[in-house]
C-alpha cells in the first residue's frame, strides 16, 4: 500500500490517524480499545450501518509503547480521519 503520511495523533485515545500516499485511505493506530472499535465498526457495518470499509486489520499480537506509528494495530480504513 506503500507510504502513510501522518495526520495526527488520535484524541481519544493512544495512537495516530495516517493517510495513504495516494490520499484514499486513512490508518488509525492504537491499542487494544482500538481494536475493540474496530470490532464494534464491523458489527455496525453487518447490520447495514453506513460505516467506512475496513479493508484490512493488524494481527492480535501485543503493542509495544516503543513502536512507530503505522506499526502497531494499523486499520487502513476509507474515508475516516476523525481519531
């Protein structure tokens, strides 16, 4: 997918938002509660909820603090920047 771009830092929480070189697609970043959203995201979704595609989802391996942005529990996701 090539290179992320930084946004900013998510408000809600630990992480970061990044977006695609080619601009059409947002990564979020974080810990386990972002999996957890991520989890709620694809419930709203499969119950016909207008929610942005997620098009890929990190393995459940554990964060650690030191990582750099983008390598930890990234969700390239369409359209969504919000944090």
């Amino acid at each position: 997918m090539g290179d992320w771009e930084f946004v900013k830092d998510r408000t809600a929480t630990q992480g970061a938002v990044l977006r695609s070189s080619d601009g059409l697609l947002y990564k979020r970043t974080g810990g386990e509660d972002l999996r957890e959203e991520t989890d709620f995201q694809q419930l709203g979704a499969g119950l016909g909820y207008p929610v942005p595609e997620i098009v890929d989802r990190a393995p459940t391996s554990p964060v650690r603090s030191d990582s750099p942005p983008g390598a930890d529990l990234g969700l390239p996701c369409s359209g969504y920047d919000d944090g």
